[in-house]
C-alpha cells in the first residue's frame, strides 16, 4: 500500500514513529493500570496526559513534514507538482489509499481523544491526582484530609465546586503552581488563609444547610495530665451550636453568627484573620448597626481606608475542616483513648510532652529521637518496665510516631503552631479573637468572652471521681491543675500556647 511521495520524508517517518510508539505505550500502561489498582499516581499522569501529548505531536508532525517535502519538490521543479492546488484522482491507489488511512485515522484517533480526554478530565479531578503528585507540597495537606470527617469528599467538591467558571479559574491556578513546583518557587508551608477561596455558601452549604442546623449538642471529652499515673481528666460539654429547640432556628447558638437576618463583618490584622480588632454587627431586619473595636489592636484610619472588610461566613470559624493539624496535647490524648499508646504505662504522657516541645529538623531525626527518648527515660528512671513491659513501650513508640507522621511535616515546615485553628479558644484565640471582652461598641457594649455563651460544662473531674449537673445548668470550670488567684481572666491561650 503507497502513500503519496510527500509523505516518504525523514521529518513524516520522524512523526510516524513518536506517534505509535506513544499509542503503544499509552496501550501497555492502560492495561497495567487495568490490572493492578495499587499504580502510582503518577501512571495516570502518563496515560491520560503526557503520553497522549506525543502522540498528537507525532500526528502533528507527519503533515508538516508532508508539506515540506512537497516545497522541496516544487523548488526543484519536479514534473509532478503543478501550480494550483493539487489535483487529488480518486482512480490513483495512492491517492485511495491516503484518504483512507486519513479517513480510519481520524474516526480511530477521534474515538482514543474523547475517551481519553473524558478520562483525563476525572484524573485531574481525582483525589489521587490532587493529593500525591506534587508530593513534596501536598504530602502534609493529603494526609490530614485522609484523617479528617471528609476523608469521602472529593477535593474538587470543595476546592472547586460545580459550574465551569471555576473550573477554568482552578486550572488557569493548577497551572501557576505546577510552574512553582518544577522552579520550586513555593512558600513553606503553604500560606493561608487562601484569599481567593470559594464562598463557603457555594462549596460547604450544599451539604451542610444552615436553615437545618440542629439544637445543643452534648461532647464528651477525655484528657491525660503528666503525673506518673496519666491521670484521666474528664468534661462533659453541651455546645450551643443551635437554639435550646431546633424550631427556633438560628436564632440564638454559636450558629447566630450565619442567620440570614444577621450580617456580621470584620477587618483582621495583616489579612490573616488572626487578630479581629473592628467588628460590624448589622441586623437587617431591624437596621440596627453597631460597631465594636478592640483598643489595644485597632487600625489608624490610615490602615482602615484600605483593609479588606469581609463578611463572616463558615469557614472563618472551621477554617480547617479538612486539613486539621492536631496539637501534641490532642493527639496524645487521642492515642491514649483509643489504647495505641497504653495509658497503664508510668509517666508515658509527660514522656510525649517531652518529645514535642521543640521542633525537629526532619522525620528521620524525630522518629529516631522518639524511640531513644522513650527507651533511656525507662532505662534511667524505671527500669524494671523495660524488663516486664517492652511491648508495651514498642508499642507507645510506634503509636507516637504515626502521629507525628500525620500532623507534622518538618520539609513543608508545616505543624499544628503554623496551621491555626479556629475552631474553640485553647491552643488558638479562635473564637477570643472577637470574644475577649475587649470589642467595645461607642455606648459601651461588649462582645462577651462568658464561656455560657457557646457552651456549659455539665460533668467535671477526675475518672470516676466527676462532679456533675443537670443538662439545663452549667459547673463553673475548675482547672485540673492548680493554679495561681486570677487565672480566669486571662485568656487560655496565654499558657497553653507555649506548653509544647
């Protein structure tokens, strides 16, 4: 079967070859894909995307070398060519021949582009794609979101989002930090918060609908303190996230703050959302408006003319609600709950306190120090627990740096200190940040930091030990540890921040 002349030029059979050897391989990694499940990210990444590349380039560059060699010829006068378009006979083979391979070519070619571009689509909207690819970058974030309640949503449902103005706004952005990524120009960590994020009423709210929110909630929480009996240390909580009867709304609770009749907005220092020193409360039903400001913190009216006003909405407060970076204090407790560390062992609390109070400068260097730390603490103090309970301390090792493994990444210098969170107000002013006593409005009111007011603590103390009240009333807090006259009005964050 003859092709016509043109077509028999180094740059075509060039073109020829980066075009099957691209469906080639494109094939043989479709089927090991198909095969076996566990392939890397990265197997996609070539099937559906930088393979099929090639392939159009070598498709690309068949014609182009076609049409050079009909200029090579035509300069050189050949009897063949004439001037005009060219005279295509159907009664000529190679001419059949041309317009029949052209012909299966494209129905073929056109078939593998839309279902490979189909595919492509959903791999770049794949978690796999998301998470694992840039893997320096993403490790950190693809990891807590694989720990956190919505570990079974997809990252673009919220990222993204429906509708296809931003789909285009996140791939013209995918763009921008592939290209950081390949000149490793990006910020580490990652700085946050991310300013052209998406309105949480059109990510969040499509399945966490505000006119549904319920009434109080009740949350159980145990903690450990760092004697050598890992003192159990438990709290019975009602959080106000709603009315006391869910028919009522959202009219009082900690979900006030997003009723429709209400708009709440703010200035923050520096945009980070981390120190609020202007509040505007306005009621749109009434047309009350009152502006609250914090003294010690406030703006000039230099900084006011210009700083970004931003009306309060979901994500100001569950500003991580999937990337959640636990605190050592939180995910020791958590591991001594659950019973992967052994919460029998002496001292074993006080002995994980130790480990984290300073950073460390890689992972290899804090799982080493976590195992020798924990085995010379043993060896210097109790000796006889290496003896009787050597499994046990393996396993409170193993324990310990598997948490560590989720929550700090010491090569993005991302960790629970970077990452605040502003859900509550112990580690991090969260809801201090407005609710600290000090927001004034000009006749005196005050955005209260009474602790009644999102919540009440029902049940207190000791294991077995717990005083406790009625679900209608609230024990006032009593610390677990004593402490020096005055501690109550300070905030929680003046000690806790700095325990680690």
């Amino acid at each position: 079967m003859r092709l016509p002349k043109s077509y028999y030029n180094l740059t075509s059979f060039v073109g020829t070859a980066i075009a099957g050897v691209s469906l080639i391989t494109t094939i043989v990694f479709a089927i090991v894909a198909y095969l076996y499940e566990d392939t890397s990210s990265y197997v996609g990444l070539f099937i559906y995307i930088i393979i099929p590349s090639f392939m159009v380039l070598g498709l690309l560059i068949i014609p182009i070398g076609m049409l050079i060699e009909i200029r090579r010829r035509k300069t050189r006068e050949l009897e063949y060519i004439k001037k005009g378009w060219p005279v295509i006979d159907l009664n000529v083979s190679k001419y059949r021949n041309a317009i029949l391979i052209f012909s299966v070519g494209t129905i073929i070619l056109g078939i593998i582009s839309s279902v490979g571009s189909y595919e492509a689509f959903h791999y770049t909207e794949s978690n796999e794609f998301c998470g694992t690819l840039c893997h320096e970058v993403m490790e950190p974030e693809y990891a807590a979101y694989q720990n956190s309640p919505h570990a079974s949503v997809k990252c673009v449902e919220c990222h993204v989002g429906s509708g296809a103005d931003w789909y285009v706004r996140s791939k013209l952005s995918g763009l921008r930090q592939v290209y950081g990524v390949l000149t490793d120009n990006f910020s580490r960590p990652i700085e946050t918060p991310i300013h052209n994020l998406r309105p949480a009423r059109e990510t969040c709210e499509k399945c966490h609908w505000p006119q549904k929110f319920y009434a109080r909630q009740l949350r159980q929480e145990k903690h450990f303190l760092t004697d050598s009996l890992n003192t159990e240390w438990n709290i019975g909580i009602q959080m106000k996230t709603g009315p006391e009867h869910k028919a009522l709304g959202l009219t009082e609770g900690i979900h006030w703050h997003i009723n429709p009749d209400v708009q709440i907005e703010y200035v923050s220092k520096r945009d980070q959302r981390k120190v609020i020193p202007w509040v505007k409360y306005t009621n749109r039903s009434t047309g009350e408006v009152i502006v609250y400001e914090d003294e010690e913190t406030a703006l000039d009216e230099e900084k006011m003319a210009v700083a970004e006003m931003r009306e309060m909405e979901c994500i100001d407060c569950h500003n991580r609600p999937s990337h959640n970076y636990r605190t050592p204090q939180e995910f020791v407790d958590h591991s001594l709950v659950s019973g992967d560390i052994p919460k029998d062992l002496p001292f074993i609390k006080k002995i994980a306190m130790d480990l984290f109070v300073d950073p460390y400068d890689s992972k290899d260097t804090a799982i080493k120090t976590i195992r020798e730390y924990t085995r010379e603490f043993y060896a210097e103090n109790i000796p006889e627990i290496l003896d009787t309970r050597e499994a046990d301390v393996d396993k409170a090792i193993d324990a310990m740096i598997k948490e560590y493994s989720q929550n700090i990444f010491p090569a993005m210098g991302v960790s629970w200190d970077e990452y605040e969170n502003h859900i509550g107000h112990k580690t991090y002013n969260g809801c201090f940040r407005c609710h600290d006593d000090n927001h004034k409005s000009p006749t005196g009111k005050v955005i209260s930091k009474d602790c009644n007011i999102c919540h009440s603590i029902i049940l207190q103390g000791v294991d077995g030990k717990e005083e406790f009240t009625s679900i209608n009333q609230a024990l006032e807090f009593m610390h677990p540890k004593e402490l020096d006259e005055g501690w109550q009005e300070d905030l929680c964050t003046e000690c806790h921040r700095y325990l680690y």
